[in-house]
C-alpha cells in the first residue's frame, strides 16, 4: 500500500490528471440552448450567478450579459459550481448526440429537414416575440421535435418590439406597451458565413433591395432561424418592417410576410438546407412554396409550372382560422406593387398567373390575393388543428372545390398537442417521473396504466402544492400590479385561501371568446364566489388586440366588477398575460373555464396544459375539448352544434354553466366523505391526466405529423423529383389534358336494375378529348345524416369499350339503399397525384 501522505503517485495506478476547469465558453453554451427552458437542471447555476436577475427574467443570457466578470471568476473557482457544470454539460452534450425516437423508429429515413415556417414562436419569455396561440404551437412543436430527434428548422422573424404589453390603468381600461427587444438580451446569435460574415439576405421591395440579417436559435437539438430587417442600410420605412407582431396597416403585413416567406427559404438555401418538406403553419408564410419553386427552377432549368407541380408534393399547410374573414388578404394592386417584379423576372409568369393561385375564382381581375388560398394551391397535404376544425375547414374552403361533396375537400385534422415539460409544475414533473419514467414524452409508450396507479394521496399532495405555489405567485403579481396602478388599500396577503377551488380563465379577450359569460349573472356569481362553506376564488387575464375595442370594453367590465367591496378578494385580473404568467396559472388552477363561440375555437391549448397538473377542464364543446371530453374527465356545456350568435342561445349556455358549477363541480371538489381529500374530484383528476395528457400532448402531435405527413411528402417529393422529374412532368401534362378536354367529356346511357337483392349499374361515358387513363367512374351516395354514416362510393369496372368508342362501365352492390341514392360520376385518376387537391374537376350524371 502506498504512503496516503506521499506526492509520489503509486506505480500501479495510472496517473489521472483533473480535466480543465470549464470557463465562460461552458456556461455560454448552456445559455444559448433554449433546452434550459424546459429542463430546469440548470436552475440551479443560474440563480447561483444571480438570483434575483434570475427570479425576474428567467433568462440566462441576460445574467451572463449581466453579472461581473469577477462574479463569474469567482464561482468558477469553486468545486460544487464546476462540477455542477460540468455535469450538465455533459448531459446536454450525451443526451443531444443519442438516437432519439425518430432515429430509432424510422432508421435510415431519406428526411434531412422539415422546414417549418410561423410568423410566431413561442418558447419563453426570454425571447417575446409571439403573441398567442399560433406561436404556442409552433414554440411547443419545436421542443417535441427536439425531444424526438425529427428534424425540423424553424423559420420566423425577429420582432423588434414583439406583441404589445398590457397594463391597466386607475379606470381598469387596458394600455398598451412597446418596449424594445435589445438582440443583445435575447438566447440568440448572429448566423455567419465560414469567412465570419453576418449572413444577410437580400430581398426586393418597390423598387428597392432590402437586407435581413438573420439569427441563429437552439432549440435543443433544433435550430430556429429569424429574420430581421433592422439592418443600418435599410431605409428607415423597411428597417420598420419586422418591428411589430400583427402591427401596422395592410401593406406593412405584405412587406412582412414577402420577407418571412421568400427571405424565409434563401436563408435556408444560404445555409446549405435543401428540405425535402416544408410546412407552414398558417397561410403567413405561403410565399415560402412560390420561392421554393423558384430555387428549383433555377437548380433544374425547369418551367415555374413544373417547378411547382414537383416541389408542392413536399409542402403542407396547417391551418388554424375558423372563420373566412381571418386569412390574410391582399389588394391587386398592393400584389402588384411589391410582387410584379418577383412574378416577371424572378418567376417568369405574368402577375396574373402569380394572383390567380390565391383567388377563388382565377379569371377575376378584382378578387385579392388570399394567402390562405396561396398556402393551399402550393400544398400537397392540408390539415386543420382539430376533427372539428378539419371539418370547419372542409366548409371554410369548399369555394375552391365546386360541385365537390363538402365532406371530400382534402382537407384533415391534427389535433394540437402542448408540450408536457414546458406547461407541467415541479410536484407534477415529479410525479410524472415517479410512475411513468424520466423519458415519458420522448417515445410512445402508453402511459395510462402507469398513472391509473397514482393514489389519491399522491394525487392530492401534488395538487394542494402545486395550488400554494401559484397563488404565491399570483400574490406577488397583484401587489406589484396595485402598487404601478397607483397603489391600493388593499391588502394582498388577504387574496384568495390556499383551500379554496380555484378556477382560471386566462386567454385573448376576444368576443368570440365570451368572457363575459359568467358576468350575464353577477349577482349570481357574487353567491358562488362568497359562498362561506364552499367558496370559490377566480383568476383572470388576457389581452385583446389594441385595436379591438369591443374586446378591451370586455376587459373593462371585469375590471369595473372586481372594484365591487363585496368581490374584492376573490377575484383579481392579472395584467400583462404572458407565457411565464401562464405556466403559473396552469400548474395550480384546480379548474379551467373556456367558453367560446362554437364553432370559433379552431383548437384551443389553453386547456390541455392544466391536464399534467392534475387541472380540470369546463369547456364549451369545441375545439379540441369536443373530441376530449368525457363525464369521467371534466365538464361540458353546450349541445355539439353552432347557434352562431344567438344572444337567447348565449343565455342557456350561462345557465348551464352556471347550473353545473353550482351542483356538481363545486360539490364534487368539497366534498371530502369523512376524508381529508375529495374521492370523486380526484378520480376525474387521474382519468383526465391518464387519458387526456399524453393524447393531447405535442409529443403525440409531432409523431402524427412524422408518421402520417412529414414522411409521406418527402417520398412524395423525392418520387416526383427523381430521374430529372419523370413523374413531375407527367403529373403536370396530366393537368394540362384535364384542363383542355374536362369539357369534352359527358355520360352516355347510364342504367340501373335491382334484381335479387342486388343494385346492377351500367354506365356509358363519352370520353371525348380525354383518355380513360385520366379518369375514373364512380358510383356516389352521400352519408346519411341520421346514422351519421360517410359517403358510400362505389367503384365499377371497365367491362368494354363500344363501337361508337364509348367506354362502358358496369357493377353490382347489395340493395341497402334506394337505388335513387345513387349518382354516377367521373373525377380525375392518376397515380402519385391528390385528387382533389390538384385537380379538382368533377362530371355528375344528370
């Protein structure tokens, strides 16, 4: 044995020398991944170096930009710190580099990059630039692409002043703020070229050339790139351009989403990026799909038309809007000014041709430029955020497919999901982890069993903390609010009762939205709020739009009904709702109350981030909760159908909601059967979170979206693109023979006999200029909406072609039906192509 006391290391142990301290570099490395932003292992560091910049900001960039060099020195030197960094780094470093699921599951998959463009991403509060639910999406979608190794980019703008910020003035009117977001604060680096060259795109404007200095963001293991034009050789008007989220007139949201969608894919293309698939949330970036064709054309000497034939299989739409009247729209002539240059010599069209793909009618001059039109028409696969929002959207764009049965517009759904660890509290993460495992939202592994082993105990704990934690917070919120608002008499410390139901509403003040809804009755709702054995404390907040004024008047009801002596306490209106305001919420709320204008809520999240927390749902029957809800789970009201804006209807849906908080939702949380805890509450909590959790979770939605989209359009893309665009070309010739002969074809004679139980058809059809190869013969009967049955479409065969050249087709199918149910007609066929996506003729027999 050697001396313990001797320097001398002993000869049959190798000399092991300490690995170098970690310095500055290590701690930027942590910071500038976003990753921190849901795995909170780094907390610790942080609120080390600065913990009071840290409680307010959440945002290490700004401490690093912040704290002393000496300050920093001084913690590097100390053992516990280095080896709390250099744990983590050896985690963020081990865990980013292994085979996650994508990986695992689709190895060897020809998918390099899905290109995933928004106008908004929200992923925290240390980089503001989103505004509500769009960016949820997005900024969610991105973590669970990370979490689950798919291979997205993001693709947004730089907001130099982002959404606005809300205060309340002494009046409770809202005021709207614009503080400046300094680059230099934010998780954010410049992208450089291998030479150190800020990387700046250029696009064209009336008449000018603009530049966009472009911004690198970790996600975790993906990577989000922004646009920015506040670049010092830009005229003052465009350097404007991305200063203000959904601010500014209707030429400025051109200008912005010309640079979002064409600046959008040369940044990519600047970077080496070449996606096989591109998705755009929403229609704001639907230029992206016009530049894409034009790389290609430019890499492949191809025509525009063909260009974008092979290119829109690879590109896919989701939209979000459930009303018309929300798609972005253009004027001609504002199309004309800043497009017609791009359209002559950039894509080789007339401004016409470029018009006409986002018209409803492409003849006409008049008719603006729909965006969400554009999005469609470049797209190879459209889908809504919901079931019932496919289904609205089936309705919203059914213009674009005339004489096409509602139900077959080619448009899906994928229900939204939020990201778990984002939304989820410490106590509820713990439990999570407890029963289902650390890496629960990183694979598919079905977790309702796991948690159906949760004991109300368990359960309960869990939910009473969680519950004092946000009221915590909620506390000290209102008492900085009262004191900027000119100071109040009342005392925080009295708001609200740790066991207490507490319900949230928290959400864009829009009318649609009806938040005022529980105000139809106030003092109804004084009696529900005050009861003295089984109160009630309620939690509101949300902005509405500086320029609408009914929803800040809906704000300013709240606010003028919380000033009454009899509320105070139980009720408060937080201001300045934001994305750190909402994680406090959802992680405590006991209950959340939605109740929109069915069918207006194309999906709504807020709801689904209560669910980890072991948060229940009361909602309007829309939007995801319409394919959510079940009586073990939560509440609903409504009755599953549109009254659009009937005030009479509005008046029963109150005295529903009224009804059921009154005699189920406040009983069932109070009543406790002799038990410290209440039995049946807490059943609904482990249903709700066993079920509802992991469906509606963004792990679920990026899996689905991998699976049933993001694979499919790159082989789609790749198989129309392969051998110099064999099978492009001939889906475009294929077009263009439907576009020239659709009107030469007509039916002949078309017989139908029932005999023996059985429908016989036999159907002429004169196929005119047409091949019998471009089309197909079906037989059609629509759903039946009693039984709530789809279509029944039926296919015949070509059983021979007649002397007068004339093709017959003939079958046979059981009688169920009236054989008048029954319609023949011919559609567009053709192998590789989507009908009716890209070919939307359609010939019924008369």
């Amino acid at each position: 044995m050697s001396d313990p006391k001797s320097t001398r290391p002993d000869k049959d142990v190798p000399e092991v020398k300490p690995a170098p301290a970690l310095g500055i570099d290590a701690l930027k490395e942590l910071a500038l991944n976003l990753h921190w932003s849901w795995n909170h292992m780094a907390d610790k560091l942080w609120e080390a170096l600065d913990s009071y910049l840290w409680e307010a900001t959440q945002n290490p960039w700004v401490i690093l930009q912040t704290v002393s060099h000496d300050r920093v020195k001084t913690l590097l030197a100390t053992v516990d710190f280095q080896d709390l960094l250099s744990a983590l780094l050896q985690h963020k470093r081990k865990f980013f580099s292994a085979d996650a699921w994508f990986q695992k599951t689709h190895p060897g998959a020809a998918l390099s990059t899905i290109a995933y463009f928004s106008m908004e991403f929200m992923l925290t509060e240390a980089l503001p630039i989103y505004s509500g639910g769009l960016g949820n999406v997005a900024g969610d979608q991105m973590k669970a692409a990370s979490d689950l190794g798919v291979p997205v980019v993001g693709v947004g703008l730089l907001w130099g002043q982002g959404y606005f910020r809300q205060d309340f003035d002494s009046e409770g009117n809202q005021r709207a703020l614009y503080p400046v977001n300094d680059p230099g604060q934010l998780p954010i680096q410049p992208v450089r070229r291998p030479n150190g060259e800020w990387l700046r795109i250029q696009v064209h404007l009336t008449g000018a050339r603009i530049w966009l200095r472009c911004w690198e963001v970790l996600v975790g293991r993906t990577r989000l790139y922004l646009l920015d034009a506040n670049d010092f050789a830009n005229t003052a008007a465009h350097r404007g351009i991305t200063s203000e989220l959904y601010g500014g007139d209707a030429e400025m949201r051109l200008k912005q989403e010309i640079v979002l969608g064409i600046g959008g894919w040369r940044l990519l293309r600047e970077i080496g990026l070449n996606p096989e698939v591109c998705h755009l949330n929403e229609g704001h970036a639907a230029f992206a799909v016009l530049e894409r064709a034009r790389y290609y054309m430019a890499d492949h000497h191809v025509s525009f038309e063909l260009a974008l034939t092979i290119t829109r299989a690879g590109n896919m739409f989701t939209t979000h809007t459930a009303v018309p009247a929300g798609f972005d729209r253009f004027a001609p002539d504002l199309c004309r000014k800043h497009l017609e240059h791009y359209a002559k010599d950039e894509l080789a069209i007339p401004m016409e041709s470029l018009l006409a793909l986002g018209r409803q009618n492409p003849e006409d001059d008049s008719e603006p430029l729909n965006m969400a039109y554009l999005a469609l028409r470049g797209s190879g696969q459209v889908n809504g955020v919901s079931k019932l929002h496919g289904e609205v959207s089936r309705q919203i764009f059914q213009p674009l497919f005339p004489r096409w049965p509602q139900i077959e517009v080619p448009i899906g759904s994928v229900t939204n999901g939020i990201h778990v660890p984002t939304w989820d509290s410490a106590e509820a993460d713990a439990l999570w982890t407890k029963v289902c495992g650390a890496g629960r939202w990183r694979g598919d592994r079905p977790l309702a069993d796991d948690v159906r082993c949760l004991t109300d105990n368990e359960l309960w704990q869990m939910r009473t903390e969680a519950r004092r934690a946000m009221l915590k917070q909620v506390r000290d919120r209102y008492a900085r609010q009262l004191s900027a608002e000119g100071g109040s008499h009342l005392n925080v410390a009295d708001i609200f009762r740790e066991e207490t139901l507490t319900v949230g509403f928290a959400r864009r003040f829009a009318t649609y939205k009806r938040p005022d809804l529980l105000l139809h009755d106030p003092e109804r709702l004084i009696r529900l709020l005050t009861d003295a054995r089984h109160p009630v404390q309620l939690v509101l907040a949300g902005k509405a739009h500086p320029e609408d004024e009914p929803g800040q008047a809906l704000i300013k009801q709240w606010n003028d009904f919380i000033k009454r002596p009899e509320v105070r306490g139980h009720v408060v209106f937080l201001s300045d709702y934001d994305m750190q305001m909402a994680q406090e919420l959802v992680q405590g709320m006991d209950l959340w109350i939605n109740t929109p204008r069915r069918p207006w809520e194309a999906c709504g999240t807020s709801g689904m981030k209560v669910l980890a927390n072991g948060g229940l749902n009361i909602s309007e029957l829309d939007g995801w909760w319409a394919e959510a809800y079940t009586p073990k789970v939560g509440w609903a009201i409504g009755d599953g159908k549109e009254h659009g804006e009937d005030a009479a209807w509005d008046a029963q849906e109150v005295e529903s909601l009224y009804v059921l908080l009154e005699q189920q939702v406040v009983p069932e949380f109070y009543t406790r059967d002799g038990q410290v805890m209440p039995s049946k509450w807490l059943e609904r909590v482990r249903e709700s979170m066993a079920t509802l959790t992991p469906e509606f979770s963004a792990s679920r939605a990026i899996r689905q979206y991998t699976n049933d989209r993001y694979l499919p359009a790159a082989a789609g893309y790749r198989d129309r693109a392969a051998n110099d665009g064999k099978l492009g070309i001939e889906v475009m010739q294929w077009q263009q023979g439907l576009t020239r002969g659709w009107d030469t074809l007509r039916f002949g004679k078309v017989e139908v006999e029932t005999k023996d139980g059985q429908h016989r058809f036999q159907i002429e059809v004169i196929a005119g200029l047409l091949h019998p190869d471009q089309f197909t013969v079906e037989v059609y009967a629509g759903p039946i909406a009693e039984t709530g049955t789809t279509p029944e479409i039926l296919f015949p065969s070509k059983s021979s072609t007649a002397m007068s050249g004339n093709e017959l087709y003939s079958m046979c199918c059981p009688a169920k039906r009236p054989a008048t149910d029954y319609t023949a007609r011919v559609v567009p066929m053709r192998s590789g192509a989507s009908v009716p996506l890209e070919a939307g003729q359609i010939l019924w027999q008369r």
